[in-house]
C-alpha cells in the first residue's frame, strides 16, 4: 500500500475509474462545483481540528480523506481539459523558484 504512485498514474487511474465505474466526466462547471464543495469539507475539518470551531456529534473529521476528494476532483478536471499535471507542477516549481527564491527568506515576518 505504500508504493509510489506518480502523478501521471493518478492521472490514468481516475481516468480508468471514470470510465468503468463513473459512465463519463461530469461535465467541466459541475465538477468545478463539486471542487468547491470539497475545499469547503476540508475547510470544515480544519476549523474544527486546528481552528475554533468544535465538533458536532457525528462530525466525520478525516483531514487525508478529504484532501483526497479535493485531489480527486481537481485530476478530474485536469484530465477533462487534457492538462498534463506533470509536466504542469514541474512548470510550476520552476516558476516558483524563480520568483520566490529570495522572498521567503527575506521576509521577517518568517523569522
Ligand atoms: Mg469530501
């Protein structure tokens, strides 16, 4: 259960689970919305297990569960755009890299 699973992988996963099991993609703006939802139940784990809020009874506070369903939905979307993730997060810490590499080391507030 612990064996690497790249990003293209995932990728190829979620696509051969749609496919068996989901009957199609929702479509784009409906799978944007159910994003939305997930973020919102992350937002609720963690307001309840780092933040202020408290739990209610029956509160479900599974924090990788719900990060999950964020990714899920966000390789879906990739995948329905034909967004390549991998080449795209390496894109991304290039970019990164070059615009943060001092940044973060020079701001006090860090310190
Ligand atoms: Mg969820």
């Amino acid at each position: 259960m612990n064996e690497a699973i790249t990003i293209q992988e995932a990728q190829e996963m979620v696509d051969q689970w749609i496919k068996k099991y989901g009957v199609r993609y929702f479509d784009i703006l409906t799978n944007m919305a159910c994003l939305t939802e997930e973020v919102g139940e992350v937002a609720r784990v963690i307001a309840r297990k780092y933040g202020e809020q408290s739990f209610k009874e029956g509160d479900k506070a599974n924090l990788g569960e719900e990060l999950t369903d964020v990714l899920w939905v966000l390789i879906c979307l990739a995948n329905q755009t034909g967004v390549n993730l991998t080449e795209e997060f390496r894109k991304n810490m290039e970019k990164k890299t070059r615009r943060d590499s001092t940044r973060h080391l020079n701001n006090q507030k860090l310190q």
